[in-house]
C-alpha cells in the first residue's frame, strides 16, 4: 500500500493567505494522497525544538526551522519541504516519482545573484551561494542526520542554506527548474509547475500586481479555494 507523500510547508504570520492557497493548489493536482504539516513557528517553539532568537538577517518564520524536516520525521524515508510563497500547477506525484536513493538532498540549483538588497515588506535580501536552493527540498532524511534540533538553533544561516552540514560522501541531487519557478527573477516558463514569489507575491497589498499575469492566477486559485466554503 502507498503511504501518503510527506509535504512540509514553511508559514510565516504575515502569509497565511499564500499558504492556505498552496496546500489547496497542491491537493487538487495531486494524484496521490497528501500528508501535508505546515511548519508553524509557534508550535515548534512550544515543543522545544525552535529556540533560537530571529536573526537581524531572517526575512521569514521559517527561515530555520525548514532544517527540522528530517528530524519531524524521525530520519525516516522521503519529505519534501515548500515555502509557503508558492502556486502549485501541476502533480507534485511526479517531483516526488523524481527521488534518487543515491542523494542525501535534492534542490532547484537557482543561479540566483539579487541585485536588490530589500524584499516583500521591506525584509532584507541576501546574497550568498546557493541561493534559493533550500525554499524547495526533497530530504532524504536517513541521510540527513546531521540536522539535529541542536545543530539547527546553534549552525549560521550560511552553514545551513548553503546544506555545509552535509557530508563529503552525499552529493546534492538537481531538479528541473519546473518545480521551483521564481516569479519576476527568471523568465517566464509556461512549462512551470511550481511558481515561487521569491521577491514577495500578490497576497501583500502592496504587491498584488507581482507577476503580471501570474498574479492573476494566483487570484484565480485563491477564489476557487474559497468558493470551497461559500
């Protein structure tokens, strides 16, 4: 019998609108069943497991607590995380159908260099290698044992989004672009099934045009997901 996927979604406070829209874009593609946990700040602070102070640097909730996905899971089989900034277009079946046993971790490898220092509600911005990478990660979290509640309060942003916490002997497995398109950064792609608001999406007021015509679409999704309760 197949298990539901394991899907973690990262929350900020100011983006429950964008998350409650991705888990429903996710749920009417999907042809396999969904076990989806949005990773809530609060909830894991109340657990013990989140403890570290925001960093001046941090420009969401979940920033850090993305890196507990391993040990939710007991270091057990396959998760995969998502930002909570996303639009899902496609089957997320078929990322999954993408894992690779040979790989520890498995990204989108952006080339992502911002030139703007500031972001949705004026958040900072940060440059730094591979950048991007971790807002989408399919874990193999056997192997990623390394990512201890304790080493996820105590490590640097750096040491964490840039996945120096792995060791020499995993390799880092690439994803199509598809399944991490980041809006108003790289060209458009009507091949896109996953479209990420890197730079902040149309549920903020100040941004409801971010993306043209994807805006659009997000709107779309967003009625039908509230016709649902109509």
């Amino acid at each position: 019998m197949s298990l539901p996927l394991r899907l973690f979604i990262g929350v900020d406070h100011r983006e429950r609108a964008a998350a409650n829209v991705l888990i429903d874009s996710l749920v009417q593609h999907s042809s396999a069943p969904l076990a989806i946990t949005p990773l809530l700040t609060p909830q894991l602070e109340r657990q013990g497991l989140h403890r570290r102070p925001r960093d001046p640097l941090q420009s969401s909730d979940f920033s850090f607590t993305r890196f507990l996905v391993p040990h939710l899971c007991g270091y057990e089989g396959w998760a995969l995380f998502l930002d909570c900034d996303m639009l899902c277009r496609g089957d997320i079946a078929a990322l999954w159908d993408l894992r690779d046993d040979g790989c520890a971790l498995m990204c989108v490898q952006h080339h992502h260099v911002p030139r703007e220092t500031v972001k949705f509600l004026g958040e900072p911005q940060s440059a730094y290698a591979r950048k991007n990478w971790s807002s989408l990660m399919l874990f193999n979290t056997p192997r990623c044992r390394a990512l201890t509640p304790e080493l996820v309060n105590t490590a640097s942003g750096l040491h964490l989004h840039r996945f120096a916490w792995l060791g020499p002997d995993d390799r880092i497995g690439a994803l199509p672009s598809i399944w991490n398109h980041l809006v108003e950064v790289q060209p458009p792609d009507p091949a896109a099934q996953l479209l990420h608001w890197t730079l902040g999406g149309p549920w903020f007021r100040e941004q409801r045009s971010a993306g043209g015509p994807l805006a659009a679409e997000w709107f779309a999704a967003r009625d039908a997901c509230q016709r649902l309760y109509d």
